[in-house]
C-alpha cells in the first residue's frame, strides 16, 4: 500500500511496522492539514494487512504534537445543538487508534499537549525521553475542555483525582510524573528509549496478527461505554465555546505567545498566566 502524497506526516513500513513521522512546522501544531491526513492516514493502516503495529513519533526534538490550532476553534460554531449521537471527527480518528486491531505506540521525546495529548492518549501504549518529554492539557485555562477525549482517557488511565489535577491546573507534567501516574507506560533515557521501542514494535509485529487483534479487542471490553463517554464530552466542549470569557481567553492565549515556539516551550506558565 503506498503511504506518498501526505505532507504533514511521513509513514515508513518494515517488518510489519508503520513508523509514523510527525512534522508540521515549528511545533507540530495540530491544524486543519494535519488533522485531515492523520484521520486519513488512521483509516488507511487500520486496513493495511502488512502493518501489524503502529508507532507514532515526531521528527521535531522539542514537540511531540503542540495542541490543537487554537484559531481554528476561535471559528466553530458557538450554538448549542443537540445531543449528538455520532463521533465528531477528532474522536473519530483518536477511535481510530484505539481500536485499529493491530498494536498503536506513541513515542513522546518532546512536549505534547491539548489535542497532540489526547491523539498520544488514544494509542495503546505511550514511551517518553526522560527529561525532556512534557505534558500538558491547557484547555480549561482557554476557557473550554480537553474536547477530544482528554477527560475520558485520562480518568480512565490515572484516575479521577489526579486527571482533574491534569485538566483543571493546566500544568506542565514531566515525563517521569507521568510515568509515576500511569500516563506513559514507561520513561527511558536517550540511550533505552528507541532500542526498547523497536524490540517491543519487532515482537508484536512477529506474532501472529488474528492473535494480536483478538486480545487487544478482548482488553478493550473493559473500557465500557468510551462512545457514550465520548459523545458526552463532545457536547460538553461545544456548550464551553460560547461561555463568558472564551473567546476573550483564546485570543489572549494567542496574543501572549501561545503557537509560537518560544510560548509553546512555556505552556504551563503560560496557561497560568491567561487570568492576569
């Protein structure tokens, strides 16, 4: 299958394994081309029968994926509908990498945050560089929600205390905190990450692919209800958009140096500084 023709992301296959190179700019920002070929792209090595295991980097050493494009929210719509009863199309690709039935690893060497995070969130198993990988899910700070299934997988994997110390402090967490949490799987140094990484891509690529599908759909039946979940906090998101203080706290983002590198190394503090 050929994987040519994306421009936001390159995609190399060996052995049974799909290595995914993000690289979008300064800070891998998720906006709209990004958005679409990573949707596109999902869908298409959910049915390539060569891939057997999925793992997503970033070819940027300081961002893993940045968050999602803050101008673009700036311009959905604010009205609140009705209760939706389909996926909207960020859950759908994050869906996406969590049910594909064949192995998804994230491997985060820089910062990740808003909706990079929830994308690293819905992979199967999270890697992070020591000392450098960093955390974050600023939403709230901006007046909205981590609306992309942040609330959902991270109350799922660290609990309900510390996913609400996540979303409602907007703070950096490091990678070894997010070790300690349950939010990375493991944290490993410069020298273990990638050897540790590619023997475990090598491994599950080598078994047999109805083996591999089958127990990660039977662990997955765990998870109940994550569409209802999901549909849930979708609507949630969208009644933020059109609360006082919203737009005012996005745009201020913006004008403070959110998007930009030198903001974007700085989230956490920049987040806390949206209400001064």
């Amino acid at each position: 299958m050929s994987y040519a023709g994306f421009s936001t992301l390159s995609v190399d296959v060996a052995g049974g394994v799909a290595t995914v190179s993000i690289d979008n700019g300064e800070i891998n920002l998720f906006d709209g081309p990004m958005f679409m070929e990573m949707a596109t792209l999902a869908g298409v090595l959910a049915e390539d029968n060569d891939v057997r295991v999925v793992v997503l980097r970033s070819a940027n050493p300081d961002f893993f994926i940045a968050h999602f494009d803050v101008s673009l929210i700036l311009q959905f719509p604010t009205e609140r509908g009705s209760s939706p009863t389909e996926l909207n199309p960020f859950h759908a690709m994050c869906e996406a990498f969590r049910t594909m039935p064949k192995a998804t690893i994230a491997v985060v060497e820089g910062r990740v945050g808003g909706g990079g995070s929830e994308l690293a969130l819905s992979c199967d198993m999270r890697f992070a560089l020591a000392g450098k990988a960093v955390f974050n899910q600023p939403e709230v700070a901006l007046g909205i929600i981590p609306g992309g299934s942040g609330t959902v997988r991270l109350s799922s994997l660290i609990g309900r205390s510390r996913a609400l110390e996540v979303v409602l402090g907007c703070d950096d967490v490091s990678a070894e905190l997010a070790e300690e949490w349950g939010w990375v799987n493991r944290t490993l140094t410069n020298e273990q990450l990638w050897p540790h990484v590619h023997r475990l891509a090598a491994r599950i690529a080598s078994f047999p692919p109805h083996a591999v599908a089958a127990a990660k759909a039977s662990v997955l039946r765990g998870e109940k209800d994550v569409v209802g979940d999901l549909l849930a906090e979708g609507a949630a998101f969208q009644g933020t958009l059109g609360g006082p203080g919203t737009r005012a706290a996005m745009e201020r983002f913006m004008a403070n140096g959110g998007q930009t590198h030198e903001g974007e190394m700085r989230l956490g503090e920049l987040a806390g500084e949206l209400s001064l």
